[in-house]
C-alpha cells in the first residue's frame, strides 16, 4: 500500500485545465521528486495534495483512505505538512516563534516530544539555534527556507512537501538545504514530495521522480533511470 496516491488527477483553474489524468504514488520512507518547466503543473500538484484545489477528475488516497474532499486542515492533523513556495516566514516573530507555530495543530506542545523535535530541527540545522531568538524578517533567504522546513517538521509530517525548496538560493547554500532534506529523509525515514525546477540536485537525490510537461506525467523511473535518460538530460539538465 502506497503512503500517498494520486490516482487520474485533473484541475481546472476556471476553463484551464492544469492537470490532466496525473497519477503519482509516493511510499513510506522515499523521497520523490516532480520536475518540470515552468508552468507545467508542479504546483497544482502540491495544492491538490494539501487539498487547496478542489479536482475536476481523480482521486487522492492517504494511507489507504480516500481523502479527495477533506478539508486542507484536517489533512495537516493526518501529517499532509508543507513547507510553502516562497517560504512565508512570519517576519515579525522570532525563529522560535515560527517554528512554534508549526506546532499548532499538535496537542504536546510543551512537552518532552515537542522539546525533542525542537531539539532535533536545531540540530539538522545549527544556524537556527544560534538565530532563535532573532525576527524572521531579518533571515537571509537560506535561513528562512530553513524555518519552513523546520516550521513543517514541528508538526511531525507523514509526508512532508517541499515546493522548489532551492528557489532564490546561492549554490552553496542549495547544496546545503538538499542535504538535509537528506538527512530528515535518513534520520527518521519522514517522507518527502519534493518539486524543484533544479532538476539534476533533485533527481540525484530522489528514490523516485516523475516529469510533468503541460498538464501531465510523461515520464517516471528512478532518480537514477531519469538522469541517465537522453530526453530527460536534453530537456531538463542542459546536456545531450
Ligand atoms: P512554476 O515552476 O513556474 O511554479 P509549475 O509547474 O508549478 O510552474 P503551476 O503553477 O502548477 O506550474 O501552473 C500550471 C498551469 O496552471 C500554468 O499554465 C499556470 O499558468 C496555470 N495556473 C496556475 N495557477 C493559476 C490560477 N490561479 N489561475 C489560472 N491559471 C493558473
């Protein structure tokens, strides 16, 4: 049994069709990509997963239940958690702060459980120790994309996704964040749906991907399969 499935997917933005007949399964413990140029759906995808976007067509499973019209929030309790695009900090409260509000829905706060997941959001990143106290507006960009994610593991994600994660970034610091989405992946096996426009980072890190062109899945394999595949190199890595 598949953890998350999209099964025949469509959304419409009013007469736009956005997706058409997408099916994605994502297992326990993997990491799966979604690549794709602009406007090709990515997304919509995310938004249909956390339930943003009503479907014109499809399914969405959630460990074997159908979720397709349950609310956005309630998805977040069964651990659906994303770390938005373009981040949304809150720029006047502290790190700390932010990352207590990704904990909102969770009814431990304050307690060992909580603390340990504090403890280890500081850990997978030591520069938001050092800044906890500081106002999210002041963050650099990394530091911010940093609180997203870390914001998001406070809720204790089943499956945590990630849209463009590396997007704005210096190239040191994108080689930083993609390996900790490693490293969340490998400490406690959190599942992760990640999009990203970087393609090549992506597919190296990913158990598994799928590419959507317009609308629609044209091709999946593993990481490694969609590298090594000429078509893929020649649209998405810049390579013949
Ligand atoms: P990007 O990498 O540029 O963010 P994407 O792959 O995430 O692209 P989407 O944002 O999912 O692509 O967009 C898919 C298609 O749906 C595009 O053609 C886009 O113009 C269209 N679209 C997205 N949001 C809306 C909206 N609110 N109203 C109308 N059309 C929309």
């Amino acid at each position: 049994m598949a953890l998350l499935e999209l099964d025949g997917v469509a959304v419409h933005y009013g007469r736009i069709q956005a997706l058409s007949d997408v099916s994605v399964t994502v297992e326990a413990g993997e990491i799966v990509a979604l690549i794709g140029a602009n406007g090709a759906g990515k997304t919509t995808t995310m938004r249909a997963i956390s339930g943003l976007l009503p479907l014109s067509a499809g399914r969405v499973v959630f460990e074997d239940e159908d979720i397709t019209r349950m609310r956005a929030d309630l998805r977040v309790r069964r651990g659906i958690c994303q770390a938005p695009e373009g981040r949304g900090v809150f720029p006047g409260l502290t790190v700390l702060e932010n990352l207590d509000m990704g904990a909102y829905s969770r009814k431990d706060r304050r307690t060992a459980a909580y603390r340990e997941d504090l403890d280890h959001v500081f850990e997978l990143f030591p520069r938001l120790a050092e800044r906890r106290n500081q106002a999210g507006g002041t963050l650099s960009g990394g530091e911010q994309q940093m609180v997203a994610i870390g914001r998001a593991l406070m809720a204790r994600p089943r499956v945590l996704l990630l849209d463009e994660p590396s997007m704005g970034l210096a190239p040191q610091i994108i080689q930083q964040i993609f390996r900790i989405i490693r490293d969340i992946n490998a400490d406690r096996g959190t599942t992760v749906l990640l999009v990203e426009q970087n393609a090549s980072q992506a597919l190296a890190l990913a158990h598994r991907a799928y590419v959507l062109e317009t609308g629609r899945v044209v091709q999946h394999g593993t990481g490694r399969q969609l590298l090594d595949d000429p078509a893929v190199r020649n649209a998405y890595l810049g390579v013949a």
